[in-house]
C-alpha cells in the first residue's frame, strides 16, 4: 500500500452536498475475468452516489445542460461529459477514469457485480428483460443500498449510466499503474454500469463498458 498517513473513511462536500468515500490504493485486474490485466491503483474519492439534480444545480457558473425531468431533485442528473465536466471543474473535482470506477465497483476480488459474485435483480434499478415496457422510473441516488460496492458506492449498477473521463478504453499497452483511456477525435466517451433501460445480459457487469457520442445528452 502507498497510502501515506490516514484518509477519512467519507467525507461530505457542504457546498454540493456530495459524499465521497476513499479507495485504497492496490491492485485489481482490470477488465474481463481472465482477460483483463492487473493494475495498480493509487488511493483516492470518489462520489458515493451518482450526483443528483439538487446537487448539480447547487455549483454556481454552469450553465446549460440538465433535464426539467431530474433538475431540483434527489434522481440522478441527466446531462452530457462537458457539462459534468464543468461541474466538477467548478467545485474541484474530476471525473473519475475507468479504471477508477472499475477499481470501486469490482475491487481487489474482481467482483462481476458490485455486491458480489451474482446478479441480483433486487439489487439494482434495471429492467429483468429488454422490453422498454419494462423500464422502471429513475430512482433516488440513495436507493438501492444493499447492492453497494465494497468500498460503499451505490447503484453503480443500473439506474443511470455513469460517465468516465476516458475517451476510449486503454489498449492491449496499457500502463501497469493508474491507466487512463488515449484521447479521441470521434467525440466519443466511455461511460459505465448499464443504466434503468439496461438487461443483466449486456453492459452491466463491472468490467462492461459503454460508449456514447460526445453530443448526445446522458438519457439511458
């Protein structure tokens, strides 16, 4: 372990009113079960809960793209990687890499789900097939804490996906410490953990990955 002196365990940002809990540093393999690579991962926060429409609006000098549907509310913020990164530049934070999302989802047990080794429909906010019928409403980003990470992040499966800062994933070079996804000209980013219209049979695990348009607003 790297972590010099001692991290609290979760803090709270007053002026957002974001919790952010510690990752210790280690190591995980990162990517599919036996065709991933170990890597080695720094200490650091990340969000406990996807960032709600009442805690987006509380960052003054952005401006633009949040969704009437989640706006002023405790669901989950509907809005694109600029915006979410101007968020986070305001308030002096960062999005998270996928490897450090993937580091708090599935830990050093290299978990498949965030809650363990088996998908539990009970666990998360998703559909049991893939009728749109059966698209459940956004939930709380509170809900849903029995299917939390090991590290105490909630709904990293399911609900609404999660954007990372990585424009594509890291390649077959990717570095053994802190990887970070190359940069893209086709405007294209990488987000993580399905979402409420996402089936357990595609994106959802923890080592599944998405992508979407830089331009196309985070509706999923």
């Amino acid at each position: 372990k790297e972590d010099a002196g001692w991290f609290p365990r979760c803090i709270r940002d007053s002026r957002s009113g974001v919790d952010f809990v510690y990752v210790e540093s280690g190591t995980f393999e990162y990517g599919p079960p036996g065709a991933g690579k170990v890597v080695e991962m720094s200490g650091f926060y990340i969000a406990r809960t996807e960032v709600s429409g009442r805690q987006f609006i509380q960052a003054e000098d952005v401006h633009g793209d949040s969704d009437s549907e989640t706006a002023e509310s405790d669901l989950p913020i509907l809005t694109t990687r600029d915006y979410a990164g101007r968020w986070c530049g305001v308030l002096g934070y960062s999005l998270p890499t996928e490897a450090q999302w993937e580091s708090a989802a599935s830990g050093e047990d290299n978990l498949d789900y965030p809650w363990g080794p088996e998908p539990n429909e009970k666990l998360r906010n998703g559909p049991s097939t893939q009728l749109l019928a059966n698209t459940p409403p956004f939930a709380p980003v509170d809900a849903y804490e029995g299917g939390r990470s090991w590290c105490g992040c909630l709904q990293m499966i399911g609900n609404i996906a999660e954007i990372c800062r990585d424009d594509l994933p890291p390649g077959p070079g990717v570095g053994a410490k802190n990887p970070e996804g190359v940069r893209s000209t086709r405007m294209e980013y990488v987000i993580r953990g399905g979402s409420r219209k996402t089936a357990r049979d595609q994106y959802e695990k923890t080592w599944g990955r998405g992508r979407v348009r830089q331009r196309g607003n985070n509706k999923t």
